[in-house]
RNA sequence: GUCUCCGUCGUCUAGAGGCCUAGGACAUCGGGUUUUCAUCCCGGCAACACGGGUUCGACUCCCGUCGGAGAUGCCA
C-alpha cells in the first residue's frame, strides 16, 4: 500500500470553479506523477444544495481538462459506493463507535441561533452542555424522539500539530477548535466528519485541498486518531484570488468575473491554456518554461514546486497563452473551432469564412471577441476622414485623396479582386509617384475597413469584400474626402 | 474579536547565506521586420513591506511591526 492515492472530491453545485479544478489537477498531476491512482468521489452531503446534471458537469469538465479517474462513481472501484449519499449508513456507524469510544457526543441543542454571551465549552460549540450527558440521559432523550445530532468532542487543553508537505509544521491550541457537528440531524455526515472516514476506507494517501481548512486539519487528526487510523500526508494548497473593481483581494468567486471551467470555455479559452495557466497559479516549475501539455506537467510535477502564497488570477495573462495555444492549432481546427463564435452561417460571409479565419488565427486573443473583430465586414463603420492620418505611412487625408483618384477606375478595371491584384495597383501607385507602398496600402485600407486596426491587410480585406463591395466602400471613402 | 497562514517587479514566479549590479513570463512603453493590422524580433521601465538582530556577509535564518488572506456553519 505503498502506492500513491489522491482524489477530487467535488459537491455537486452545477459547475466548476477554476480553483476546484486546479485542485483537481494537482491531485491528479501528483497520483499521475508517481505511479498512483486518482479517484472521484461526490460530496452531496448537502441535500439543500444539491443540484440537477451537476454530476454530469462534473464528468464532462473533467473530461475535457484531460484529468481521467481511475476510481469513481462512473468508473467503479473496489472502495464505493464514490458518491457520499450511498453511504450515509457508514456514517451513521461510525459516529455511533466514535460516540462509544469517547471521541464524539450526541447534542440535542437547538440550531445555532448565535445568541451571543453564552457560555459554550468552546468557540461555536454546542451551547449547551450535553457533552456532560449521562449515558442515561441520553438514551431518555433519543427515545423521547428530541431531534440530535453528534458533535465531535474536542479537548480543551494542550495544542495539536501537524505537518503539511506544503505548509511545513502547524500547531494549533486545542481551545480554539470547536466541537464540530459530525452527523447532522438528518442523518447525514458533514464534509467535516465524511471526508475523513472516506480518505481512511478508500485509502487516500494524500489528501490535497485548498489552505482554507488548514486551521481545521486539528479536529480531523484527533478523527483518525480516535479511531486508531493512519494519518494522510497533507498538501494543502494556496488560494487563488481575485480582485474586484474597487481593487480588493479576496478569495475568486463569481464577482470577479468568470470563474467556471464553462464559463471560461464558452468565452472562448481551450481547455488546454487553462489547464496551463492554473498548474502555474501556485506551481513552478523552477524552470523559465510556461507553456506545458498535460503530460508534460505530470513528468514536470514535484511537490517542492507548491507555493504557500495565494494568487490573483490574472485574466490577462490568460488571454496571452490562450493566443499561444490558438497560433499552435492546426488551421483547419481553428476555421472549425472558431466558426461557431464568428457567427457567419447564413450570412454573406460565410463562403469567406474559411479565408477570414486564416487572417484571424494569429490575431485572436479568446474565440469569442472575433465577432467584433469582423463586424466591419458586415457593416463598414461610420468613419472620420481622420483616420486617414497616419505618420509612418506618410498619409493623410490629401494622399488618400489622390490615392483613391487615381486608383479607383484601376479598381474598377479588375476582373477579379484577388489579393495580388490589388496589392498589384497599390504597388504600381507607389512606384510611379515614389512614395512608400504604405501610403496607398493605409488609404485603401482605410477606405475598405472604415477602422484603423483591422485584421488582414488591404488586400486581404478587398479579397473578402469581393469587387462590388470594396468599390463601394472605396467611392463612398473619396465622396468623404472631398 | 480570536486562531492560522502568507508577504520578491502592477500580476504569475525563480531565488533554499556569498553565483543577485535579483532572473523569466504577462501587462506596459519604445524600436525593428512586414504591403497596412497582427504575428515575429530587439530593447526600456519596474520588486526583495518595514525595523531590529544573528553573521565576515542576508532576498535568503531569528524576533517584532505593519499589511494581506483564510478559518471561526446541521456549506464544502
């Protein structure tokens, strides 16, 4: 039992938050990374929470994300059931041998309605004192049908420490630590109590988590240690944030933008850049290379590389190695994936997407701002003869005129408007009156696009807009100038 | 409030006492290539939170301060 076992244990909310997913990956890129195994398990202990096809979205993002089971409710195992509410008799069994071994209490307080100066054994323990309880009167009460759920029963002298392969050495004053509710009253265990019968039955080797239950990992070990069990080794992970208009820090969530694996895919990030860009939200590693395949992370991981400090998720940085994954696609997958997000079936574009699409492949940052990218092609923009200006390419609003001028019935004598052929008078223009080919290739450009910053060159531009179109646009551009 | 953790460029990070006049990447600024936009190439700006120690020597070790985050649920 040598072997390396870690596992993702989602609750079933509906969707995939980027910090649950890295989470994932870490454990997964650890099991991978040393031979060992990876299982899923879902945690829908909460009944209030609990969410339709959830479970699905489970699967398919990580499907998606590359990150496969070994073990699971899909996949089967020899540890299930994987999903916690077919195990809910465990629970109750356990907590009940707990109870008699001293480690846990029935509570029959009523729900914390946090009434404040009471005098509670600990911090948000049970506020009455029904640890005290005799067996007696515990046994009178249950009878009775009083409602009651189990607590832990956590000393209040002395300190717990433990040691977190990330973290290093933690000591926690036993005082601080309240008396945990293990089994609630419908029966059901709470994260706190199912998570660590689960790891010790389903002989979890490594358990790796977000740092936010670092100050509860205490209440867990005296768990194990009641029960007589082994220990897992700890990797808690930092936290990833995000900042808020206001430029506050805090813990991602929804506020912050799109924080679901869904959320982030329909914008139009693969799934390959933010599996990239997460392994490095906290990893390093210790190397200057960025970008990183799936399997090339797990040959790369090490645990050293964790980091303890939390970190902002930065959009930014995102959109650049999304762009680095689109530059790497195949051209044929980038026409396929990005057409959905162009919006062009049906339209007049649609014959020129395969050609639009080429332009746009190294020009895109995410697949969904290409909609405004080529918006231009649909609708030429009202323009200002302004953006006729332009220093590098010597031009302005008098060279574009004489540019058009002489151009336009050149134009207008085209059989085909391929891309040399325009290139073709732009070049023969610049020769004849030596000027930079810039200057008639900005004016034509203007005058097609109606936008200074476009994708595609003017006669990439002229190529799609096809004859018709472009002398319209080009006419249209030196009525302005006039 | 209490407890825990964290603190290197704006952001992600490298750095495990001398290799650091602190390296890389994103962003940003400037330049070059390109038929214009982009790609691509080159360069600039930019950080060891602060104060005490320890040491011949501290970004690296210790203490304190300040700052940030997390926990404190019949949520996970």
């Amino acid at each position: 039992m040598s072997c390396v076992r870690t596992r993702f244990a989602p609750s079933p909310t509906g969707f995939m938050h980027v910090g649950n997913l890295r989470t994932a990956l870490y454990a997964w890129l650890l099991a991978r990374s040393q031979n060992g195994r990876f299982i899923l398990r879902i945690e829908d202990t909460d009944r209030a929470r609990y969410v339709d096809n959830a479970v699905e979205v489970i699967y398919a993002t990580l499907e998606r994300a590359g990150l496969d089971h070994d073990e699971g409710p899909d996949a089967g195992g020899d540890f299930g059931p994987y999903v916690q509410s077919e195990r809910k008799e465990l629970y109750g069994k356990y907590a009940k041998e707990l109870v008699a071994r001293g480690g846990a209490y029935y509570c029959f307080c009523e729900k914390h309605e946090d009434s404040g100066e009471e005098e509670t054994p600990h911090a948000g323990g049970c506020p009455g004192h029904c640890g005290e309880l005799s067996a007696a009167e515990v046994e009178k009460k249950i009878a009775s049908g009083a409602p009651w759920v189990i607590r832990q029963r956590v000393p209040r002298d002395g300190a717990t420490t433990f040691t977190d392969c990330v973290y290093g050495e933690i000591t926690i004053e036993n005082k601080v630590l309240d008396d945990q509710i293990l089994l609630k009253s419908d029966g059901m265990p709470t994260y706190n109590f199912a998570n660590v019968i689960d790891d010790h039955l389903m002989q979890i080797t490594h358990v790796v988590r977000g740092s936010e239950y670092l100050s509860s990992t205490p209440k867990y070990n005296m768990l194990y240690r009641a029960f007589g069990w082994e220990i897992p080794q700890y990797v808690h992970l930092p936290l990833i944030m995000g900042r808020d208009a206001e430029g506050n820090i805090s813990k991602l969530s929804k506020r912050h933008g799109s924080v679901s694996f869904e959320n982030l895919v329909a914008e139009g990030y693969l799934p390959e850049a933010i599996v990239n860009y997460i392994a490095l939200l906290g990893w390093s590693p210790k190397s200057d290379r960025e970008l990183f395949t799936l399997t090339e992370l797990a040959e790369a991981f090490q645990l050293t590389g964790l980091n303890k400090s939390s970190a902002v998720f930065d959009y930014g940085k995102l959109r650049w190695m999304n762009s680095e994954y689109i530059k790497a696609l195949a051209p044929e997958k980038f026409i396929e994936m990005a057409r959905p997000f162009a919006d062009v079936a049906g339209t007049p574009l649609e014959s020129a997407w395969d050609k639009i699409a080429a332009l746009l492949q190294s020009r895109t940052e995410i697949l969904s701002e290409i909609p405004e990218k080529i918006a231009f092609l649909r609708a030429l923009p009202d323009y200002g003869i302004e953006l006729f200006d332009n220093k590098k390419s010597k031009c302005n609003a008098e060279t574009a005129k004489a540019v058009l001028t002489e151009t336009i019935p050149q134009f207008a004598a085209l059989s085909e408007f391929t891309l040399e052929a325009v290139n073709g008078i732009a070049a023969t223009y610049a020769q004849k009156h030596e000027v930079k080919l810039g200057q008639p290739m900005w004016a034509i450009r203007i005058a097609l696009a109606g936008q200074t910053v476009t994708p595609g060159g003017a006669g990439d531009i002229a190529g799609i807009l096809g004859k018709e179109e472009s002398l319209r646009r080009l006419d249209l551009a030196l009525k302005k100038l006039n």
